[in-house]
C-alpha cells in the first residue's frame, strides 16, 4: 500500500515509519520538523505544515494514497493548559485540513494517533474501550474532538478510521538507530537516564503521596515498537473490514515512577538522585489499559513491553 505519514519525523512515527517499509509499503512523510528530525525520515519527506491547507493540497495535488497514519500533534499536557489556542488550532485544523484532502483525493482510511487521556481520571481499573470519556486537559480534548470529527467524515463521505487510544510509549528502537529525543523532555524515562550519563543533576519526582502502594503515579509503560506494529495491523484491519473502531494500546499492567527509576537504576548502575515535588495538576494516581479489545481483535500483542525491555533498548539509544 502506499501511505501518508504525518509527524513521520517524531518519535513513535519515525519508528512506525521504518515497519511500514519494511513491510513493503511505499511511504510519503509529511512533516514540519518542529519536533521531527530529519534524520529519522529514511523515504519521502516534504516539509510543510497541515495548518497550511493550500500547500497542503498543492504538495499532493498529482497523487493519491491507500491509507493515511495521523501522528501530526502538539503534544504537551502542561503547555496545553497554558495555551490552548495553539493546542486547539493546530490539531483540529490541522486534522480537519487532512480530512479534506483525503475528501478531495479519495483517500479511504485513517488510522489516528489518539490517547489515553481522553479517559482523564477513570472511574475503574483497567480502562476499556467502553469506559467514560472525561478529558481534564486541552490536549487531550483536542484529542477527543478530533476523534469525534473521523465519526463524521465517517457518517457523510465514508472515510473509515482507527483511533489508536495510546497510553505511555517508551522505549527505543530494538536495533537502537530511533528513540525518544524530545525538547523540552517531560517524560520520566529519557529525563532520568539523561541523569545516569551525567547529563543532568537529579530527577524530580511529581508527588510521593499518592493513594498507591509507593506512594508514585503508576503507569502503564507500552513498547514503541509494539505501538508500530498495531498501526500496521490497523491499516490492515481497514483494509480488509472497512469499519471505523477504536483501541486501547496498553499492556494491562503498571508500574509506579519509583519502580521505574529502580530498573533505570539496575541497568544503568548509577543512582538517580531524586528530588520530590508536589503533584501536578490533573495527574491521576493510577491508569492502565484493558487490551483484550485490541488483542482480539486487531491481533495486537505486545512483545517487547517488559519493563526491563523498555529501559534496556531506551538506555542503548541514548548511550549512542
């Protein structure tokens, strides 16, 4: 098949990127780099926009694609509460100017990056598909809306589409070439190990009273690599269905922040020194994913989503 690739220069789209074409297909980035990196782009890159809806469609104006993975967002909770119109404007029109070309070029299906924080706080453990959807922030809402908008296009012109309800990607690429390299980087994992080569001084800890067992926000950690092959089984879901659904991409099981330093901690061998501040604003104690949906029905199986597996690949990347 031939795909569109938005944001296939950031972290979870350059790896997904890189299983597309090794699974053969022909692939078309499109990308503004402002959080991409070129390098990570081994096929087609044109560097644009989706705000800009004129180039946009003039950058395809002779061309059509079998399928479309949405990656294209901004991204940051905290930053969505500071700014919404930003959060707002570039990933519902952005969206909404991709949803027209696939509109004008005939384009069938989308598969989407949403999230896990649709769900905000849940009201139960582990969360389903099926679950409350009760965004606490912007981007998160800006999420929701923009699956609520493929309902839509679904409903009037037939675009199918599969919502990728993520919950948090870490790792890096099994051969170490891709990985996480955000600016600013909130993320616990590439923040602490960025301790453990001396590159920063301490961690800071969000909260050590939370109603857990540690005290710690526990999370559930899922493999990038195991997020790249379920957008591929979703383009082949579509293409074999052609029926709009929507999955939650998680393992089922979580780990507490102090979990996670001390398996940084063992397979880096250095400590991490940790500073302990108050709990931000909108995190919840606890979320983790019922998966049984996507295992049953889009054939995901999470292989490489161990713990240790995920800080061990992340580790060899940032070494490099």
């Amino acid at each position: 098949m031939k795909i569109l690739v938005t944001g296939g220069a950031g972290y979870i789209g350059s790896v997904t990127v890189k299983k597309l074409l090794q699974e053969g297909h022909d692939v078309v980035v499109f990308d503004n780099l402002i959080y991409g990196h070129k390098e990570n782009v081994p096929c087609k890159l044109i560097i644009g926009d989706l705000t800009d809806k004129e180039f946009l469609f003039k950058s395809f104006e002779n061309e059509t694609f079998d399928g479309v993975i949405h990656f294209a967002a901004y991204a940051y909770v905290g930053e969505s509460m500071q700014d919404p119109y930003k959060y707002f404007y570039n990933n519902l029109l952005g969206g909404l100017n991709l949803l027209e070309l696939m509109v004008a070029r005939k384009i069938p299906s989308i598969v989407f990056s949403s999230s896990c924080t649709i769900f905000g706080t849940p009201t139960k453990l582990p969360v389903s598909e099926d679950d409350p959807l009760q965004t606490e922030n912007v981007y998160g809402e800006s999420k929701l809306m923009f699956e609520k908008m493929l309902s839509w296009y679904d409903n009037i012109f037939n675009i199918k589409s599969i919502a990728l309800r993520y919950f948090n990607a870490a790792g890096a690429a099994l051969d170490a070439t891709l990985g996480e390299a955000h600016n600013p980087e909130t993320h616990i994992i590439p923040n602490a190990l960025q301790i453990a080569l001396g590159k920063k001084q301490s961690f800071e800890l969000f909260g050590n009273d939370y109603p857990t067992p540690d005290g710690t926000c526990i999370r559930d950690y899922i493999h990038v690599e195991d997020l790249a092959v379920a957008h591929v089984l979703a383009l082949q879901k579509l293409e074999r269905n052609k029926k709009s659904d929507a999955f939650n991409l998680g393992t089922g099981k979580g780990y507490s922040n102090k979990e996670v330093l001390a398996m940084i901690e063992k397979i880096t061998g250095k400590t991490i020194p940790t500073v302990v501040k108050p709990r931000r604003f909108g995190d919840a104690p606890e979320i983790y994913a019922d998966n049984r949906k996507a295992r049953n029905e889009l054939g995901f199986e999470p292989k490489h989503s161990d713990l240790e597996t995920i800080i061990q690949t992340a580790w060899d990347w940032h070494k490099k």
